[in-house]
C-alpha cells in the first residue's frame, strides 16, 4: 500500500545486488559536491525532483494535498511522546551513566499505536471532533514525532536551575524557572522560522539528518519488507520488538544485579591499593585502559554509536586517543599544573589541600566575588583532563573557522548565492499549495518570550543588567545563519558556548550568574534554533501544512518544558543525596558538575585570573594557535597524497572527541568506537542490506530497553524502601561492591600533601 494516493510506491527496503554499489564510507559522505550533482542532473530531474541524489533517494516527489495531517489522534499521541520522552531525559540526565531515549523511539512506536487507532476507536465524533477520522496518515505521523523531537533534549535552562542548588545554594521558585526554559527554548523557534527562507526553502539546504528520518518514515508506511531475492526479510517492528526487550532484560544484568559489569576496570581489582595501576586502568577517575564494559548505557553514553557515520567515530577515537591516552598522560605524569596532586580524570575541581574546592570561601554575602578571599583561600586548580578540556574547547573554535575555510569555503559562497536566487525544486512549489506562516507569528513567539526573558533577569536576583540579554541574543542572530547553513549542507554544527563564556567572563566578572544566563541565551538560542530549521525542513520534505507545524511546534515545547521542570523539581525533593559524587543510583549530576566548575572559572573567579600572562593555565590560551594551523596539515598532505587516509581526517571532529572528556571517561569513548567500527564499517560494507534496514532500529531498540529498564530499577528495586525489597544481598555481593573499594573509586592522586600544608603556585 503506498502513502501517496495514486503515486507510484518507492521501494526503499530491497537492494538489487547486480545494479546495486554501496555509498562509500568516507568523510565526504556528509558534503554535497554541487558541481557534480548539477552535472549528473537532467532539465527534467530539476523539474520534477530534487536536484540531489540524496534527497531524490529519500524523499517522495508527489504530495496528497487532502491527506490528513492534524487529528485528535495527532494531537493525543504527540503530546504523550512530548511528556514521556522530554520528562525520562529528563529523569537520566543527571545520572552516570545517562541514558537519551531519540525521537527515533516515537517515529516507530507511533505508527503501530496509530494503526491500532485507526482499527479499534470507533468512528464517531464527541463535540464536534473525529475519534477516528481513518487510516494513519504519514503527515500525522510527522507530526507526532515532531511533537516528540522539539523538547526531547534536556533544556539547557534546567542545567543553569540545577547548577544554581547545588553550588550556590539558590532554590528560586518553579516561576522563575518557567519563565527561564520558556524565554530560552521558544526565542530560538522564533529565529528559526524567520529564517526558514534561508535555511528551509531552498533546495540546497539539505540537512542530511533528516534524509534518515524521511526514508523511515517512507518505509513504515510503505509496508516493505527488506532483502533481495524470494526471502523476505523481519519486519522493522518485529526486530525493534525482539532487541528492546533482550536489551530490557540483559540491562538487569549490569544495571543492578551485577553492577561491576558496567564499571569493567578488572585490573584494579587485582591491585585495588596501587596507585598506578588505578590509575592508569581506573574507569572513575583513571585512564581507563582496562577498555571494556557490558552497559549499553557506557556504550552509547555521548551518543550511539550505531548512528553516527565511521569517519567521524575514527576521527573521534583518534581524537581522545591523541590527546587524552598520549599528550595528558605526559602532562600528568610531569606534574604539569600540579597534576599529581589530583585525579587524572575528575568533573570537579579542587583547592591547593587536594580538597573540593570551596566556593562559599570566595563569595561575598551577595553571591559575588570577594578578590581578598580567593587569594587568601587558594588558588581554582583542575584534573589534568579538566584542564585539557578547556584547551580542547579553544582548539575546536578555531579548527572550526580554519577548516571551513579551506575546505567548505566556495561551497559556502555558492550555497549562499544560491540559497538566495535559486529556483524552487519540486518540494518547494509542492509546498507552495499550502498557507505560509506570517512572519509576525514569529516576530510575536520572539517578543513575548523576550518579555519574558526580562521579567525573569530583572525580578529575580540575576544581577544581569539588560543591554548583556540584548548583546547575547545580538551573538546568536549574527552567527544563526552562517553556522546553519554550514550545518544544512555539512551536518557539523558549531557552538558558541567557548566564546560566550570568554565574552561575558571578562565583561562581568565575578557574577556566576550573570554568566551561566548570559551563555545560556547566547548559545541554547541558537543551537534550539537550528533544531527547529530541522523539524521544519522534515515538515517541508515530507508536505506538512506549515500553519499545524507550526502550532504543533509551539504547544510541545511549551508542553516538554514544563515536565522537565516538573521531573526535575521532584528529584530533587525525592532522590537522596541528589548530585553527590557517590550518590548510591548513579544521579551524580556529571554535567551539573562541569557547568558548575565553569561558572566558578568563568563567572565567579574570572579567565582574567584563569588564563591571563602569569597565571597557572595561561598556556592553555595556546590552543587557539594550534586550533587555527592544524587542519592545514591534513589539508596539505591530502593534496599531495590524494589517495592517503589524510583525505578523512576532519580536525573539528578529532579535536571534539578529546573535548567529551569530562564528563565521558576514555572507556564511553572507547567501547563507543569499537561498537561503531563493528556497526558503521564491517558489517554497513559487508551487509548493508541488512544495516539498512535495522541498524538505526536496533539503536533505538537498545536505547529505549535500557531506558525502561532503568526506570523499573530505580522505581520498584532501589527507590522504594530504600532498596530493601526482595533481594536484600544483592546490592553487597562482590559483584556490586568490587570496583568500590578501589583507589580508582576513591579518587586517590599520585601524590598526596601532608596534613597542614598545600601545593600549587605561590602566588594567584
């Protein structure tokens, strides 16, 4: 059955094996080489179809203009994804290891809960509205996984909410809170679709991200099976079934009756008290050479490693093992900024005792920076990764701005004139049939919650004076554009995080506050901006009314923020020992942490004092150097060795697996890679029949079993009773205990200060 009335079916699932040759695995996968394209295109393909090869695979040339899209079907399903999935990431975003359940899991158990709809609700109507208006239309699908995507993340706001508690003791009022992730999420939806023009509409802004989401949802309503030949292959649902509940029960496994699995650091339980060995081989605070883990939750921690190309994951392993297995073990052995004295591997930072530092000393009765204090207390002094990460995160802005320069710039020139003077493809005059969404809608989403913005920094005790509101939104609407369209065509996306914090840290100084709000504003602006130019080019690829996007758009983000919020409040009313380091059901905060110690950095003490000549991590500032000349070298011996590997290595993306050291350990990155190679190379070259039919599936079957498993965990084995149901000996048998009693758990330095004396710098 096809989803276009009276269209031809797409077979997307069979592959002929004697016309058939797999896409290279390379890192030119995720640039579009518009010459060639053009080249290889007829009069008639720009006419009726995309121009791109990639899009024409993907995405349906045809549009029923009568296809239901808005429903009470739509409306109760999306906003159920828009509570579950927004409050479980929600719930996992403060434990270690976290879990993120994708959209991925609402785009496929979505359409069997639609069919089911469709087949037992009557078809009768209550005051007016249609129980059951018929067969499950792909548009309402669309947007029930829209309503699911828009807040699925965590807001970023909640992390400033958090970090507020835990280090400045600040418990505002779930208003201020409101205020804050509304401002923030829907100021970046406003900026969105004012430039949708640029950004949505032509056809050169790809987004290659979504060419996955639209070739699944093709599939599912196409009702093909996978393989080639006679043999039909499992259905989609049937696999995603059979993985999400072995992966449910196996998490048992690792996730409570034999913990010791996801903590896999078996060389120190042979020398649990030897310093080197721990950590050289530590997972907690070590190297974490001892490699393995059985936790899918470990596995898939910075992202899954079955959805993200081989190119980039080398780049990435090859990153982390360059900088943090090789160039900081140096560094921390030589006792380079003190090292020795502190965790190889630490989220937290510490005062010259070898103590977590203490940011009560150095504030004034106001919150504020007390210069005499901080130098009469001790210098602000990080693990060597920490430390690292911080280098990393000046490398990558200007890898960023060196590489798009030498390899994306006559893209970006062409792209640009294009986007602007291009002819609408097929897509775009299919959607001309639909009304457009004003751009007042837009203009009015952007001064409310700009209202809202100042009534939450001037009613509650921000100390953020408004013209620093105005200047960091000013920063993200001059970098939106440029850095969308980089992202539209390339599928990299840059931050502003770095620069945010160097901008308001040295305009503000000693106003953690002040700073966590101004970053927040700058970068979670934009970045939430470019997630919706995402959702709405799938609307625009897949023939979506822009009016019911729009307004879907709106009611889940408002809907999404608010259970976060929600979820968030409760655990911390709720959970224990909530952001402690060894809080017994792993809700450690590991994010809270770093965002916590960077507004002590940034906001509290100041990079003046951090990174300024004669302080202790001045070199660090060289980073920006090395950022800007590296991408040269690859660059240059790809064109003198054209046939070399040097033609793979993307810089940016090197330099970023270093940077998710902390909060991810080497052993995240490690066992990610390796998962990856198996997944993403061997079997995507070898099989791609089969990886293309279940590899993002088992993704997200593995994530979502893990996900559930952990809630049925945490919520009738270890929350209630304080854990004492059932099975009272489980959490103290060896196998839950073991890796605790390690150096590595404890955190033990190399060296240690004797009681009544301090190390570090003698002046700061």
């Amino acid at each position: 059955m096809s989803f276009l009335n009276g269209t031809e079916e797409r077979n997307v699932d069979t592959v002929d094996p004697e016309n058939w040759r797999e896409p290279p695995d390379r890192m030119g996968d995720i640039v579009i080489l518009n010459e060639e394209l053009e080249k290889s295109s007829t009069i008639s393909d720009l006419e009726e179809d995309s121009p791109y090869p990639e899009v024409r695979s993907a995405v349906a040339n045809a549009d029923d203009v009568n296809m239901l899209a808005w429903s009470l079907r739509t409306w109760v399903l999306g906003l159920l994804w828009a509570i579950l999935i927004p409050g479980l990431n929600q719930f996992f975003f403060f434990r270690y290891p976290a879990v993120t359940i994708k959209s991925l899991v609402a785009q496929l158990l979505s359409y069997p809960l639609g069919q089911l709809w469709a087949a037992a609700v009557p078809r009768k109507s209550l005051f007016g509205v249609s129980l059951n208006p018929g067969p499950f239309t792909i548009k309402e699908h669309v947007l029930i996984t829209v309503m699911a995507t828009v807040g699925a993340a965590s807001a970023y706001a909640t992390d400033v909410i958090a970090v507020q508690r835990v280090y400045y003791r600040q418990d505002n009022d779930f208003l201020y809170q409101w205020f804050l992730v509304m401002s923030t999420q829907l100021i970046g939806f406003s900026m969105g679709g004012i430039a949708r023009r640029f950004l949505v509409s032509p056809p050169s802004m790809i987004w290659p991200d979504n060419l996955v989401t639209c070739s699944l949802f093709n599939t599912l309503h196409s009702q093909r099976t996978a393989g080639t030949g006679e043999r039909e292959g499992m259905s989609r649902e049937k696999f995603f079934t059979i993985a999400f509940v072995g992966s449910m029960c196996w998490h048992f496994l690792p996730g409570y009756l034999f913990t010791a699995l996801s903590t896999f650091s078996w060389v120190t339980w042979i020398a649990p008290r030897n310093k080197l060995v721990n950590q050289l081989f530590g997972y907690q605070t070590g190297l974490g050479l001892s490699i393995l883990t059985f936790d899918w939750s470990q596995i898939a921690y910075i992202s899954s490693p079955l959805a993200t190309p081989w190119w980039a994951e080398a780049n990435v392993i090859g990153g982390m093992i360059s900088f943090i297995w090789i160039i900081a073990p140096i560094l921390h052995f030589k006792n380079v900024w003190y090292s020795n004295y502190l965790p190889f591997l630490s989220r937290t930072s510490f005062d010259n005792t070898g103590a977590t530092y203490n940011l009560t000393r150095i504030l004034n009765p106001d919150g504020t920076f007390n210069a005499t204090a901080y130098h009469e207390y001790s210098p602000l002094l990080l693990s060597t990764t920490f430390a690292m990460n911080y280098g990393i995160s000046f490398a990558i802005i200007t890898s960023t701005v060196t590489y798009t320069l030498l390899h994306l710039r006559e893209q970006i020139v062409e792209q640009t004139r294009r986007s602007l003077r291009e002819q609408p493809d097929i897509h775009a005059r299919l959607m001309s049939q639909y009304t457009e969404v004003p751009d007042w809608w837009y203009a009015g989403i952007f001064a409310s919650m700009f209202i809202f913005a100042v009534i939450c920094i001037e009613t509650w005790h921000t100390e953020m004076p408004v013209w620093s509101l105005v200047l960091s939104l000013l920063l993200a609407f001059i970098f939106f554009i440029p850095i969308g369209m980089i992202q539209a065509m390339t599928n990299t996306q840059i931050g502003l995080n770095v620069i945010s914090e160097l901008i308001v840290g040295y305009m503000l100084p000693g106003k953690p506050l002040t700073m966590m709000l101004f970053k927040m504003f700058a970068y979670i602006t934009m970045t939430q901006a470019l997630q919706f130019a995402v959702d709405l080019k799938l609307g625009h690829y897949m023939k979506v009314p822009p009016r019911q996007m729009f307004w879907s758009q709106v009611v889940a983000t408002v809907v999404a923020g608010t259970t976060q919020l929600g979820v968030q409040s409760w655990m911390f009313t709720n959970i224990t020992d909530m952001c402690d380091p060894h809080q017994e059901d792993g809700f450690i905060c590991p994010t809270t942490d770093v965002f916590g110690t960077a507004s002590i950095i940034w906001g509290v003490i100041g990079p003046a004092l951090q990174f300024s000549d004669g302080q202790l991590y001045k070199d660090l500032l060289w980073f920006f150097v090395l950022g800007a000349v590296l991408p040269v070298i690859p660059w240059y011996l790809a064109k003198k060795y054209p046939d070399s590997f040097f033609k793979f290595v993307n810089v940016p993306v090197l330099l970023c697996g270093a940077g998710n050291v902390p909060p991810a350990t080497p052993v995240n990155i490690v066992s990610w890679a390796i998962t990856g190679f198996i997944f993403q190379h061997v079997i995507r070259r070898r099989h791609f029949s089969w990886w293309a039919k279940y590899n993002y599936v088992l993704s997200a079957a593995l994530d979502s079993g893990v996900a559930i498993a952990t809630i049925l965990i945490f919520f009738c084995l270890q929350f209630p009773r304080n854990g004492n149901i059932g099975m009272n000996s489980i959490q103290s048998w060896w196998g839950n205990t073991v890796f605790t009693r390690t150096l590595d758990y404890e955190g033990a330095p190399m060296l240690t200060v004797p009681s009544g004396s301090t190390f570090g710098p003698p002046t700061w």
